[in-house]
C-alpha cells in the first residue's frame, strides 16, 4: 500500500512447505511463504511501515540490514516479537536481558525513515541466540531502496537488474533443512561442536534455488550479490573469463553506488556484504555457458550458478552504460576522529566467541558515541570475523595498517577482518539516539554471544 509519504508493507512470518530439492519438500520459517522472503522496494527518503505478524512457533526479530533506522524499530535482539496466540511474557524465557527490550505479542510494525541513498539492504531474524538457525531455516529477504541519483545512471534495470542471494545449505534425507546445531547431541558436554566455527552447507542456493540457470542475453546485467550465508566466505570467478578479464565491475557497496567503478577478476565475499556489479555478457561469444564459480570451495561447493549466454548471433543494442563517475562518496578523515576505541574480536578461553573477551551482555554498553562525530573502530581479529555495524555505514581507512584491500570501497557496513589481521575504519554517527549493535556477521559467532551494545547519545 501506498500513499504520498508512506509505502506500508504487510508480512505473515509462517511455516511453508517448500520445493527446493527435486521430488523433496522442504519446511521452511518463511517471510510471507517465500524463501527468500518478498523483496521490499523503497524511495530513499520516504518512510516504510512494514508490519510483520509472527505465525511461527518460535520468537522473532527483524533487522533490516543496512537501515539507517531508529532503535524503536532496528530488529534488536531483544525485542522481540512472540507468537500469535501465546501469552505474554517478558522477559521471554532469558534470565540476564536486565528488561532492555520491549517484546509485543503477535505483531510489531516496524518504521523505517530511509534517510540514506539507493542501496541494497535485507533484512532478517535477529533472534538473540538463534539468528542462525532462524536465518537458515529461511527469514532473510531483500529490500531495495532506490534514488533519483541512481536512477539518472544509465545502469541496467527492470529484467536486467537482478538481486542474487547466495547461501549454503544442508539437507536431510527427507528434505528437511538440517542444521547441525538443533541435533540432539548440541549441548552435551564433552562433545566437541566442529560448527563452533560456523556452520557449513553443502548445497549452494542462489534465490533459494540449488545451483540455477539463468539465460542472458548478450547484454550488460546488473548484479547485486549478497552473501546470506550463516559463515561461508566466498571468492566468486566467471568461467571462462571474457577475454582480457575484469569481469565483474562493482559499481557499489553494502552502502550503495560507488564513486567510480572497480573492475576485479574475482570478488571475495563474507556473510552479510553486498557488491553490486555489472557484467557484460556481450563479452562473450554466443552460446557460451558461464559459471559462476567458488574458488573458496570444493565440490559441490565450487559453483554457485550458471549464466547460459544467447545463441543468437546477432547482439540487440545496449542502452546501458557503466559511466566512469558513479557518484560523490564523501571521505571520512580519521585524523579527524573524536576518539579511536579498539576491539578484539577473538575466542577466550572458558567463555567462547567474545568482544574485548567479554561475550554479550544485554544493556552493557562497549561505547557511547556522541551524535555528529566521527570514531574511527580498529578491530583486532583472531578468525575470519565479518564485523557488522548497525545505525550508520563506515569506510574502511586501513587493513594492518596500510591501505584498504580491494573489496573495500565506497560506504561499508560489514567488513571482513581477515585472521590475525586488524583492521579500520570511520564511521561518523549522525542521527538517532540509542541502543544499537556491532557484532560478528558470522551468525554462529553472532548466536555464541560475539555481540555488543553501543549507545549513542
Ligand atoms: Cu545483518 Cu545485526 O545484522
Ligand atoms: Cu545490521
Ligand atoms: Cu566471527
């Protein structure tokens, strides 16, 4: 629905039974009977109501990923929404939540200003404790917001503008999902859990769908590719490469539209970050199949999808065009910075998965940002850890010190921190007052409590 200043979405969160595997059923935790859920679409500056009515057995959280959004309605774990015809209770079942978050019964709106530019979001479970199995079983969608400045580019669009969500799944022999984490042995003591690190598919879904074909004609495509998986990282090729390589032109961000366009062979790709890219498949000769493939994975793990290139001879015009000048980034300066906090992101001993070694705590506070100033946040890392900041996006101004990798333009707001690597980057907090998260976008690490409060004010 809309009207002339609010686009307002419905969701019914619900059990469905999906055809993902040939000849299987599989019951997944569904935004609205899909997996993944409808995608949202949005005009940035113009506010978006989603109301969303839990009919799954289980508590949920919704977080739209990227959203500069007031706490009342960022998805934080704690506030959460409980099941359609269950009583209140609160605190829901959790004994250390010091009575932070605001739980509803059956429904929550959420409003989102949408204050920021054309970018790809998504949004998903937020569940504190079961972000992964949530997220596995199926709560993730996208939510697309655009802008005039974007809309002036003369970027593919419509049938050629394609969001790709790319997860790792495993599957029962009946079809179900499994995750390794809900088998009855989790918890038992002296068992040692090899998910501890995260848990892996074997199953590479690209839209919910194994391994998918897509016809292309020999056209440009936009591709905005998010990895949705709970701890896959990925290193993502063309096969066959178009002659002279560069294949995949980013031409954005997790925070949307780069200044100028980089061209990479490859894209290395932790859980939660976006790229956005342009390939020309005109580069290719007629007929040619084009895997996308995993470089970072073996077997079946290997490819994710394929783009099966036109046999006609004869290309149809392209209107489209990737202009070398995208648009204005404004560069944060970290000499600038009102403070520098660091934060080890690292396993402890007796504790597990933890921030500065200490592991979530509901209503303690890491940091407390002054509205209208720029921090610059070194992270210090042990594993791979994709750092994730709610609120407001960040640039990454260096990696051990020097400068920034090649994955790491334009406005960011997860960043992959590489084992034993620091990392650091600005990010200015600019408006809204609260209680908001940083945490590991690994969703094992995230659920094990590598998670922490920061308060703005
Ligand atoms: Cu996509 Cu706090 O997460
Ligand atoms: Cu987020
Ligand atoms: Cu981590």
């Amino acid at each position: 629905r809309t009207d002339a200043t609010t686009d307002t979405y419905a969701i019914t969160q619900r059990l469905a039974r999906l055809r993902i595997l040939p000849g299987l059923e599989t019951e997944a935790w569904t935004y609205g009977g899909s997996y993944p859920g409808p995608t949202l679409v949005s005009r940035a500056g113009r506010r978006t109501v989603v109301t969303h009515r839990n009919e799954l057995p289980q508590p949920v959280a919704v977080h739209l990923h990227g959203g500069h959004t007031p706490h009342e309605s960022d998805g934080h774990p704690t506030d959460l929404i409980l099941p359609v015809g269950w009583e209140m209770r609160h605190p829901y079942g959790m004994s250390d939540m010091n009575g932070t978050g605001v739980t509803t019964l059956g429904e929550r709106t959420y409003t989102y200003p949408l204050d920021q530019r054309a970018a790809t979001l998504w949004y998903h479970d937020h569940r504190m404790g079961f972000t992964g199995p949530s997220a596995y079983r199926g709560l993730a969608g996208f939510h697309l917001v655009h802008d005039d400045e974007e809309e002036a580019l003369p970027l593919p669009r419509g049938e050629r503008d394609i969001p790709l969500m790319i997860t790792d799944r495993s599957f029962a022999a009946d079809g179900s999902f499994h995750y390794p984490a809900l088998d009855p042995a989790w918890g038992t003591p002296g068992v040692t859990h090899h998910w501890m690190e995260g848990v892996l598919g074997d199953t590479i879904l690209v839209n919910g769908a194994p391994w998918p074909v897509l016809d292309v004609q020999r056209l440009r495509y936009r591709l905005r590719v998010l990895n949705a998986s709970n701890s896959r990282i990925y290193k993502l090729e063309l096969d066959p490469q178009p002659p002279g390589g560069d294949a995949l032109v980013q031409i954005g961000s997790d925070g949307g539209l780069l200044e100028r366009p980089v061209r990479h062979d490859a894209l290395a790709l932790a859980p939660a970050e976006r790229f956005d890219l342009v390939v020309d498949f005109a580069r290719y000769r007629p007929g040619t199949q084009v895997r996308l493939v995993n470089r970072l994975g073996s077997g079946t793990t290997a490819e994710a999808m394929r783009f099966d290139v036109s046999g006609a001879a004869r290309t149809p015009a392209d209107e489209t065009a990737v202009p070398a000048r995208l648009s204005t980034v404004e560069r944060l300066d970290p000499r600038r910075a009102a403070v520098t906090r660091t934060f080890h992101f690292q396993r402890s001993e007796g504790v597990g998965w933890t921030i500065n070694g200490m592991a979530y705590q509901p209503g303690r506070a890491i940091a407390t940002p002054k509205l209208g100033t720029t921090e610059v946040w070194r992270i210090v890392s042990d594993f791979h850890h994709p750092v994730h900041v709610h609120l407001n996006p960040f640039q990454v101004v260096a990696r051990d010190g020097q400068a920034p990798g090649p994955y790491d333009a334009g406005w960011k707001d997860t960043v992959d921190v590489l084992p034993g690597q620091s990392a650091e980057f600005a990010v200015r907090f600019t408006d809204y007052p609260g209680r908001f998260l940083l945490h590991c976008h690994n969703l094992e690490h995230e659920d094990m409590a590598m998670m922490a409060d920061f308060v703005t004010r």
